[in-house]
C-alpha cells in the first residue's frame, strides 16, 4: 500500500487549528452564560430592593435556568421570603427548586424541607403533613417526624401520633415510650366515651407495657377494669400503682375509695393510703382516709382534726378552712361569713398548675391545654407545690 506522509504533516496543523477554535467557542459560550446570569440577578435584585417580589422570583428563576449552580441563591430566597411571612412566595421558589431535574438528591431534601416549613408557618397543616411525609428515609427524617408529631397531637389525631412514636422508638430517636402511653390512653378514652370499653381495655394493657413506669396507664385501667364490673382486678392494678408510681396515688384516691367499696377492701385501702400519706401528706389522700373514717396516724381523735393535724406537716389554708368549717367559734354568729372568706381565698389553691407554662385549672391534665406539654402538671395541688 502506497502511504502518503504529506496527509499527515497537513492533516496535525489541521486538527490543531480546529480544537482551538472549537475551544474559542465553547470559551465564548460561557462568558456569554456568565453575562447573562449576572445580568438577571442585578434584574432580580433591583426588584427586590423595589419590593416587587413576584417579578424578583421571575428574574431569579430565570438566572437559574442559565445557571444552575445557584441553588444556593433560591434556599437563601425562600428562607427570606418565609421570614417575612410572605409563605406563597417562600413555597414557589422551593417548588420551582424541586422541578428541577439536574438537583442533588441533597438539596432536593433541603427543597422539601424548606417547603414543609413554609407549610408548616403558614398554618396549611394538610399540605405541611403531605410534605413532611416525604422527608421519610431523608437527613430530615427525625425532625420531620417531629414536626408530623406536633401536628397529630394539635389535631388529636392519636392514632397517627402512636404510628410515628412507634417508628421513632424503633429507630431510636428518642424514648417515646412515655408518649406513646399517652397516645394509647387519649385513644382509649375516645372508645371509652363511645362505649368502646372492650378496645379501651386493650389499649390500655399496651400502655401500661410500654411504659410501666408512669401512673396514667394504671389509673385509667383501673378506672375502665372498675367500669367493666371487674373490680378485683381494677383492685390489683391500683395496688401495683402504689408500688410502682406512688407519687401518682393522689389522683387515683377518688378511684380507689370506689374500688375499695365494690371489692370490701377498704381496710387494705385505708392502710395503703395511710403509708404513703406518712411519706407525703397530701390533701387528696387525706380526705380520702377522711371519707374511710381512718386516722392518718394511731388514736388522732375524729376525722375533723387531722386536718388540723395536717397543719403540723405542712400550712395549708385548704386544711385549715376544712377542720373550721365544723369548729364551734366564740362568735358563732360570724363564723358563715368568715367560712365564706376563707372558701372564697382557698379555692384557687385547690387547683393544679402547669409547671411548664403556669397554667392552672380545676382538674388535673396529662396534656396541657396551655402549653401542649406532657406530664407537666403535678399530682399535687397549687397550695402544696
Ligand atoms: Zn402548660
């Protein structure tokens, strides 16, 4: 075969002049880009700083389609637009972020969570729970879970709230255990109110295996075991309160003396409440062992002075207008409007207090209705704190 060498020695200043102009040109390509790009922030900033945020977020979306390596730019965008309560904004630049193909499946993530939190700020519960829901496998999954708690709770919706404790417990982020009984017993008193005491039981034995160690599950068993007419065990299930959350006996003082009655255990009530009132003297046992007729301690007179005795533990003016109310006074004429006042002074301290937000109330709350805390009431009275 005849080779000619002069093809080559034309043919390599050929392909030389060729890359370097093809080079020239993608060179001009993109200095053309970058006068674009800066050219439509400057557009969109001067929007901006004229407070016209809708043709801003058009300028800005159009620099991104020139270059796409300003994701940057558009978080820091929505960001801005959701501090400054502007949520319609704030949520059209974090979907225009997730309808881009070329994204990062990082900052896809990043996109979705700042769409959930602009969802979230603006009260659209339905669409920040749609978008919170997609946060699952994702760096956000744990706060994301988090925040569906926060809006299950809110809406009082405990069967969705006990799913995700469940899966936040498996995974370990946390101890849900605690809130999870919660869960399991505002579900239950949903069947109980509708006559549903057969499931409320049941929810209730998963509460207390679960968190064996607080005093809710126990007391409302007792109290759902005592309405299906099986008092001995509603029995049982208090005595084993008194061992293992006693702190929590006081509000299950009222149950008790009903229990106590329906069984013939009052002798066995009356001793368990008696040992823990002489661990802590508290109103709520010692009008329970009023209502038995027992002595807080041996040979202490009638029922009517152990609240007077009950000063000597601790001042308490809910005592003291109890144990006059039956006291014959010197000037007995006056004694209705002293009670009265005394009554009227005393009632307050009667009630609980949030030791979260300060809120107080007549009845005990697991869940603050101020506050939306758990287990920040005390199972002692205002007076007794
Ligand atoms: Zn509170």
């Amino acid at each position: 075969m005849d080779f000619d060498l002069s093809w080559i020695l034309l043919g390599l200043p050929l392909a030389f002049v060729l890359g370097r102009l093809s080079s020239r040109m993608d060179l001009r390509q993109v200095r053309q880009d970058n006068r674009q790009a800066p050219k439509a922030y400057f557009k969109g900033l001067n929007f901006l700083l004229n407070e016209q945020q809708d043709k801003a977020i058009d300028a800005f979306i159009e620099a991104v389609q020139n270059d796409p390596e300003t994701a940057d730019l558009h978080f820091a965008l929505g960001n801005l637009f959701r501090r400054r309560g502007e949520y319609h904004r704030a949520v059209r630049v974090h979907e225009h972020l997730l309808s881009r193909a070329d994204l990062s499946r990082e900052d896809r993530d990043r996109a979705q969570h700042g769409l959930a939190q602009d969802f979230l700020k603006a009260g659209l519960l339905d669409r920040a729970e749609e978008a919170l829901r997609r946060l699952e496998g994702s760096a956000y999954e744990a706060e994301a879970r988090l925040a569906l708690l926060a809006i299950y709770e809110r809406s009082r919706d405990w069967e969705q709230a006990a799913e995700i404790a469940r899966r936040m417990q498996t995974a370990k982020q946390g101890d849900f255990s605690g809130r999870l009984a919660h869960y399991l017993c505002e579900q239950a008193t949903e069947q109980a109110r509708h006559a549903q005491l057969d499931t409320a039981h049941q929810l209730l034995q998963e509460a207390v295996r679960i968190a064996p160690q607080t005093p809710r599950p126990r007391i409302e068993l007792a109290r759902i075991q005592h309405r299906l007419n099986q008092s001995q065990a509603a029995w049982q299930t208090l005595q084993t309160l008194a061992q293992t959350t006693p702190q929590g006996l006081p509000l299950a003082a009222p149950l008790m003396l009903e229990v106590a009655a329906a069984t013939g255990q009052q002798d066995a009530a009356a001793q368990l409440l008696r040992a823990r009132y002489a661990q802590m003297p508290s109103l709520d046992l010692l009008d329970a062992l009023v209502a038995l007729n027992t002595a807080p301690a041996e040979g202490e007179g009638q029922s009517r002075d152990w609240y007077v005795q009950h000063l000597a533990k601790e001042p308490s003016l809910v005592a003291a207008t109890k144990w006059l109310a039956g006291e014959k006074l010197e000037h007995e004429e006056h004694h209705p409007a002293v009670q009265k006042a005394l009554e009227h002074a005393s009632k307050p301290l009667s009630r609980y207090r949030c030791a979260a937000c300060g809120f107080e109330a007549r009845q005990h709350f697991w869940h603050c209705p101020g506050c939306q805390s758990w287990d920040s009431y005390p199972a002692r009275r205002v007076e007794e704190l």
